[in-house]
C-alpha cells in the first residue's frame, strides 16, 4: 500500500497493481535504514492501524472522491 503526496492511497497485491505501485521483488529494508534516507520517513504502525489505511484503499468512502 501507498499513500502518496497527492493524497491517493493505492494498493497492490498478488492480483492487482496500482497505475504507480507494483509488489517489491527484493526484501524490504528495516525502518531503521528506509529513515536513513532523507527522502522518507517510515514508522511501525500496529495491526489495527494497517487494517483501517488497508480497508480505506480498498473501498474509499464516497466523501474522499
């Protein structure tokens, strides 16, 4: 899942890609490194919080269109 600048959430799984996302072919690197670059700014979030941002690009509310 994405969460771009432009306020578009996109998601992409084993079955779809979004227009600017596709699923990663190498190992994700640790938060740790991803904030080493000052170009990002990555953070844990819990199992609840992916869940909500996850069902929210999936099926946007009408009021965000």
């Amino acid at each position: 899942m994405s969460n771009g600048n432009n306020g578009r959430v996109g998601e992409t799984d084993e079955d779809h890609e979004a227009d600017s996302i596709g699923l990663g072919r190498i190992p994700i690197p640790s938060v740790d490194e991803i904030n080493r670059d000052a170009e990002f700014s990555a953070s844990e979030i819990s199992r609840e919080e992916f869940d909500t941002a996850w069902a929210g690009a999936r099926y946007p509310s009408e009021s965000a269109r």
